[in-house]
C-alpha cells in the first residue's frame, strides 16, 4: 500500500460511513467527477472542440459526442476497482500478470512516461491563457511580450495553489470554475438560436451520420485527438482512483473484512455511478455546446482560430453574434476553463510521479511528508518545463492537439485493455453485474473500432503520398 491509502486499522474504523440517501447527501458526497471533468474542459471542450468544428463544420458532431459518453463504464469500473481494494491506479496495475520492473507493472511504466509528451496539452493551455490575459489586461504593447509575461505570472500562481496539495480545497476551487464556464456557454448555444448564425435541425442530422466529411485524413486525425481529449480521457481515467482515494470513498467502506463492508462498498459505489453520470452528461452538454457554436459561426466564416490569440479568436463565437458585450463574459467563462484545467493537470502528474517512484522503492511507501515534497517537486518540474514550452511556442492549438492526438492513439488503448482486465478480477462480492460488463465491452470495442479506422485511414493516405 502507498502512503496514499496507508493507516491504521481504527483509524479506517473511525473513517467507515455509511453512503448518503437523500439528494442533498448525495450531491454533498460527489466531487472526484467533477475535479476531472474540471481537468479537460480547457484543452477538449474549449480549445480542440471548436477548432475542429471551425475546421469540419457539423460533419464530426458524432465523435463529440460518442468520445464523450463512451467512456462511462470504463470509468465506473476502474472506480470500482479502487473503492473494493483500496488501491492507488499503479497498485492495481501491479497487480496484472505482466513483466514488472522493481515490481511495477511496465503498463504502469509506459502510461506514467507517456504524460511527458502529453503534456504538452497543458503548455498550448498556458499560452492560450497568457494570450486571454493579456488581451484583457495587456502589461507591454508588444502582444508576444506581455503574453509571456502573463505565462510566468500564471505558473507562479498555479504552483501557489498546487504548494498547498489539499483536495478539498481544490475540488471546491474547481466546482466554482466549472459552473462558471457551465452557466456561459449554455446560455450561449441557446441565445445563438436568435441570430443569423442559428442552427437547424437538419445540421444536427447531418453530424450525427458518422462521416469523414471530404477530407478523410484530416478528420481522422481529428476523431483521434478528440478521443484523447474529451469527456474521461485517458489520463482522467487513470488519475479517477487518485481522487476518489483523496474524497475518502475508500475510507469510508472500510476493511473488506469488516461488519457491512459488501452492503456498504455497494452504496458508494452507486454514489460513484452518480458522480460519473452527472460530470458525464454534464461534459456531454458542454462539449455538444461548443462544438454546436463553433460550427455555427467559425466554420461559416470561414475563421481558424490559432496561435497565441486562439482564445480571442474563439471569443468571436460570441461577440459576432450577441455583440461586444458578450467577449468578456466569454473570457471569463474561458479563463475558468483553462485556469481549472492546469491545476488539476499538473496536480495528477504530481500524483502519477508519485506513485510510480513509491512503486519502484525510490520513496518510502508509508513517508507521507517524502510523498507530499516529492509531489511539489514534480509539480515544480512540470510548471518549469510547460513553461519554457510555452514561452517557445506560439501556436497553443498545435501543442494541444498534438499532446491529445498522442493520448487517444497510445495512452487510450493501453489503459482500456488494463481496466478491462481488472474489472472481471475486481473482489467477486462487488463486482459488475453482467449487464454492465455486456456495456463495458461494447464500449471498448466501439473505442477500438474509431481509432483503428482511423489509423488504417491515416496509414493509407501516408502510404500514397
């Protein structure tokens, strides 16, 4: 066990809780869903979603919404693995009968190391919030300049947040930003039906028939990276155990061997289908939303949002159709979006790094305070680099796209072939009913189907060219 979920066996006596009924209860016991959908907002639903609609029109509203949705069950079932054996995502990795290194499963190994390219994801987000700052608040009347500026700003205080490392309090910070973000672009997508730049039934119809549209490569590349990058991505999937051992879920089941451990584990987990229903319908909306105004208005005019400006550039999804009034509502809701994104992204590498160095003895498992520096310094590390990146970079969408279209391709299949074969060997007393493990596979093969036709559509047009 990592000093994550390590304690004493009256301390998890003091810790067991018996799950909420009623709908304030309930709503007061959700919260790990929500620290993960706050983790993509910013790169999938705001950056990648409407640049691919600018790009394709309504033709990809299929993949917005199956990229969304499709992950469910694998989402409840690798939650479900974590509340009936209390382990951290690599603990349960280890325990597949798979070559290990120093005891750590190499699926383990491979998925920590793919969130270095990954992250880039969050350096294209550094830089679209600095560019957003900026053209709020400009600090030089060189655009490239102040934006850099913002960039060291905004590391410095995001770091700040991450020094703390308290979930409670971050789950609380990322609620907040969420319902910012939530309140604007709904209200969007519903105004929007008032103005020229309305759109139809037949639009919907037209996305929902699972084309490629004219460019077949191109769209490809865009199903993949919206795999990677919307609704429980890949990395989210795997941070999910981190939060909810974080929440207490874990805590509050107490000893398999305890007293009403089966009825109890049964309780939380159908809290936690809640907790992933409602950030799943929840992300869906959004998503859909943004997609839905960005095919409206940025596609239709033919605008291809990039650059440092990308956020500014997107804004005009709003201002050309409600008027200037509406950027800096739009603004706001963005900066929650990227903001809220960063800090949960940096903070679930910090958690990954972790764990991965207590699995391979680098760290003493039961050192809480050697797990909360090692943390900062990895955090620390990552701000620095995404930084450097950023300051470098000035096209945000490109490091954004690149960093989901690596996720969706590589980080996607790995963990979903890991979570599969931990959810038929989770404790038999809880496991998934024979309805939902129909679901599960369904959903993996559905997954599998998307990215291999588009990889065999992406090989083929390289093999031409």
């Amino acid at each position: 066990m990592s000093a994550m979920n390590n304690m004493p066996e009256e301390k998890a006596k003091e810790g067991i809780k018996a799950p909420p009924r009623t709908i304030l209860g309930i709503l007061g016991a959700v919260g790990p869903g929500i620290v993960v959908i706050g983790s993509v907002m910013g790169s999938g639903e705001l950056i990648n979603t409407p640049k691919q609609a600018s790009l394709f029109g309504f033709v990809l509203l299929w993949a917005v919404i199956v990229s969304c949705v499709i992950k469910y069950f694998l989402q409840i079932e690798i939650g479900r693995h974590t509340l009936a054996h209390n382990r951290t995502p690599l603990e349960s990795l280890n325990s597949l009968p798979f070559p290990k290194f120093r005891g750590t499963s190499w699926i383990g190994l491979v998925f920590v190391f793919s969130t270095i390219p990954t992250s880039l994801v969050f350096a294209g987000m550094l830089g679209a919030t600095s560019g957003l700052t900026h053209s709020i608040i400009p600090l030089s009347n060189s655009p490239e300049f102040s934006a850099q500026i913002w960039m060291a700003i905004l590391a410095v205080i995001i770091f700040g947040i991450l020094w703390r490392n308290v979930y409670l309090e971050m789950e609380k910070l990322i609620t907040f930003l969420v319902l910012g973000f939530s309140i604007s672009v709904v209200l969007g997508v519903l105004l929007i039906q008032g103005t020229e730049f309305r759109f139809t039934t037949d639009d919907i119809i037209s996305g929902m028939t699972f084309s490629l549209g004219d460019n077949h490569s191109a769209a490809a590349i865009a199903v993949i990276s919206l795999m990677g990058s919307l609704g429980a991505t890949a990395n989210e999937l795997f941070m999910y155990p981190y939060w909810i051992l974080e929440k207490g879920y874990t805590r509050f089941v107490g000893s398999p061997k305890s007293d009403g451990w089966v009825e109890r584990t049964h309780g939380w987990i159908r809290i936690l289908q809640i907790d992933i229903g409602i950030t799943t319908l929840l992300a869906t909306v959004i998503t859909a939303a943004y997609f839905l105004i960005g095919a409206s208005v940025l596609h239709r005019q033919g605008i291809d949002p990039k650059g440092l400006d990308v956020v500014n550039e997107l804004s005009r999804m709003f201002t050309d159709t409600y008027g200037d009034w509406s950027r800096l509502v739009f603004l706001a809701g963005a900066f929650c979006t990227l903001f809220s994104t960063i800090i949960v992204g940096i903070a679930a590498f910090g958690r990954m790094w972790g764990d991965m160095l207590i699995s391979l003895k680098l760290i003493p498992a039961q050192d809480p305070a050697a797990l909360k520096r090692t943390h900062r310094i990895i955090e620390l590390s990552y701000m620095v680099v995404l930084f450097l990146i950023s300051i470098s970079s000035f096209d945000p969408v490109a490091n954004v796209i690149f960093g989901q279209f690596f996720a969706g391709l590589v980080g996607m299949p790995l963990l979903m072939f890991a979570i599969c074969w931990l959810a038929f060997r989770t404790d038999r007393r809880v496991r998934m009913g024979r309805l939902s493990a129909i679901f599960l596979v369904i959903s993996v093969i559905a997954i599998v189907a998307c990215l291999m036709i588009s990889t065999i559509i992406l090989i083929n047009k390289w093999m031409v060219a």
